[in-house]
C-alpha cells in the first residue's frame, strides 16, 4: 500500500482495517478506531464526534474490511448517487478481496448485505440497495 504525499491511499485500494473512503476514491488509514481517529483529526472532520457525523457532513464512506472476507460500509442515504456510486466502484473494483458486505445507511434502520455477484449484476450504482435493505437488525 503506497500512501501518498498528502496522506491518502491511492484511489480504491483495498485496505483490510479502517479506512475513511473519500469522494475521488482515495483512503485515509484509520490505525484503530474510527471515534478515535475522528478526536485526534477535529482539523480534517471539524464539528464531527462519531462516525455517523463524518459520514453525512463530509460524504465520507466509513469502510472496515475484516478477515474472512467481510466489510462493513456506512453511506449517508440509499439515495445519495454520489455515495452509492463509490460504495459500487470501490466494492466492484475489489471484488475479489471480499466475500460479504453490510452496507448500513447512516439515514434510515436496516442494511444491505451484499456478494460479489450482487454488485455485478446492477444495472446502475443506484440499484445497488434496490430491493436489498433488511429492515432492523436481520441475521446475517
């Protein structure tokens, strides 16, 4: 992983861990927690004090990507195109990194559990949650 001058990861490289995902794709390593990564940077997320704030305020994707095949992704809304259109670019991308991703909406209860194949198939990053949100918790 080559991190570049200013900090980030070079468009849509996979990162196992916490990474904030950013509009133009980039990361930022989060080395932790994202909360704590989210005190200590006040100069880059100002007024934001969880994750939920940076992901609706900044358009920040909140991605974890953990053994096995799993990642966690946090979006603003179902219906941000931007945010859903990087949730798409960034899962098609690294396809095969990951088996299983939940992804949470930061606006509304319920996820969308998706594969690999899933995200394939849509027609448009837009239809990536269509027909797909679990209302409440669900299993796995």
């Amino acid at each position: 992983m080559k991190t570049r001058v200013d900090g980030t990861v070079s468009p849509f490289t996979w990162t196992r861990g916490a990474v904030w995902l950013l509009p133009d794709g980039s990361s930022l390593v989060v080395p932790g927690f994202h909360d704590d990564w989210i005190r200590n940077h006040q100069d880059l997320v100002p007024d934001c004090d969880n994750v939920c704030d940076v992901v609706r305020r900044k358009g920040w994707l909140s991605v974890v990507a953990y053994a096995e095949g799993y990642v966690e992704l946090m979006i603003p809304s179902r219906n941000d195109k931007a945010a859903l259109a990087l949730c798409h670019e960034h899962l098609a991308r690294n396809a095969g990194h990951w088996k299983t991703a939940l992804v949470m909406t930061m606006d509304e209860e319920g996820y969308a559990r998706l594969t690999p194949e899933d995200v394939a198939a849509c027609a448009t990053p837009e239809h990536l949650l269509d027909s797909m949100l679990t209302q409440g918790t669900g299993v796995l």
